[in-house]
C-alpha cells in the first residue's frame, strides 16, 4: 500500500480512513507501506488495526537534522523479522531530505518462509531520474538480494518504483532477475490524479522457488467508504496473492 498519507496532507484523516479501509477488506498477512515517515500517525494507523495485525517493524528515525526516515513500514498478522536493510547512496532533490531506501524481511506461512523486499525508489520531478533508480536498484540487488538468495525461499520485491516505462522496467526485470505479471481487474495504474501511471509493482524471483500462481490487483479501497480515492493515498494500493 503506497503513501498511506502525505508529509502535511490531512494525514490524521487519512490515517482514520485508511483503518477503516483495512477494516473492511478482506485480511492479508502482510502489508507493506511506503512514505509512512510520521510516528504519530503510523501510531494511530497500529493502534487501530492491532488487534487483526499484531505484528510491527517501523522505519529507523535519523539522527541528522532536516532528514527523515525511510518512511518503509510493515504490519503483519504473523510474527515478521528485519533481515538486512539498506539506504540509497543517491538521492535528488526533495528525495535528499528521506532516508529512502529498502528493507528485507522473512515470514512464515505454512511452514514456507518467504523474503519480502519493501522499497520506495527515486522520484521524477521535472527531471527524469532513471539513472539514480538504475543505481537504486543495482544496489538492491548487490546488498540484499544476493547475499541472501537461499534456494527453496521466495523473494517478493515490492513497491513504489516509480518506473513507467516498460523498457525501464525491463531493464530492472533483467538485472535483478526478477518476473513482472499481467493485472487483474478494471484498474491497470497505479497513481491517483491527472497522470494515470503504473508505478509500484509485485516482482517474483522464481530462480529458488516456483508459485503455482501469483495474482496481482490494483484496488480501490475507497468505495466500499464511499469516500474519494484521494482520501486514503495518493496512490491505489497493489494487492498480491500467492498459492504454493
């Protein structure tokens, strides 16, 4: 689920919105967030949902002044556990003042342990940053991927990669050797606004492990709250579901 709530943007509104959204969805095991840099309002988010997602690991506050946390949070209904994390060495523009970066964690489901990689990548102002997202990412594969690749464990990527063109995304596929697929469902982007983009994904590296099926799904949790998207993210949400 990207940008749960903006930096100033209503975001104790949101927070109460997207509570109920959760509420009212079916459950996952596992939720991933992005751009969730506030305490206060991861607070109210875990408080109101504990009791169906008992389980927490919150993004590292920042020592240095005028930077922020990765924003990287993750809930779960099942125990979950922080297995290594990195920073982004390059950053742009408002990108400078986050930590942004990933993480890699590990779950149990059925006696299957599964990696999960949360990331957020570098945003596109008025310039295009592909290259610093081509670094983020081989920096992903180089310190998370790699060293931790364990045959018999799945990986999950996911996130706000902010890569709308395919040959980028390509490009990405093929350097971390990771494997994209087709959504279902009416929603085929991801952004909320004018410009209707894709940009977070579900990307399985099926080197170690093979799904008997992944499917993904963009949905708009706002309708069951008749409130407008907006109101929850500025972002839809991706939802995943994997059969073993």
């Amino acid at each position: 689920m990207p940008a749960p709530y903006g930096w100033f943007h209503n975001s104790v509104e949101r927070a109460e919105n997207i509570i109920q959204a959760l509420k009212s969805s079916e459950t996952y095991d596992v939720i991933l967030f992005q751009e969730a840099f506030s305490r206060k309002i991861r607070k109210i988010i875990f408080d109101g949902l504990q009791s169906i997602y008992p389980y927490q690991i919150i993004p590292k506050n920042q020592p240095k002044i005028f930077k922020t946390n990765s924003g990287l949070w993750v809930i779960s209904r099942n125990p979950i556990t922080l297995i290594d994390e990195i920073s982004f060495s390059h950053l742009r523009e408002w990108d400078k003042l986050t930590s942004k970066g990933a993480k890699l964690y590990s779950i149990i489901k059925n006696e299957q342990e599964l990696y999960l990689i949360n990331t957020h990548m570098q945003s596109d102002y008025k310039t295009k940053y592909n290259k610093v997202r081509t670094d983020q990412y081989t920096q992903i594969n180089k310190n998370l991927i790699l060293p931790h690749m364990k045959q018999g464990i799945p990986l999950i990527m996911c996130g706000d990669l902010n890569i709308s063109k395919p040959s980028h995304l390509a490009s990405l596929l093929k350097k971390l050797k990771l494997e994209n697929g087709l959504l279902s469902g009416k929603l085929q982007f991801s952004t909320i606004g004018q410009y209707k983009q894709l940009l977070d994904y579900i990307l399985v590296k099926t080197e170690n492990f093979k799904f008997q099926s992944v499917e993904r799904k963009i949905q708009n949790m706002s309708n069951d709250l008749f409130i407008k998207p907006g109101q929850l993210s500025d972002h839809y949400p991706i939802e995943g579901i994997f059969k073993w």
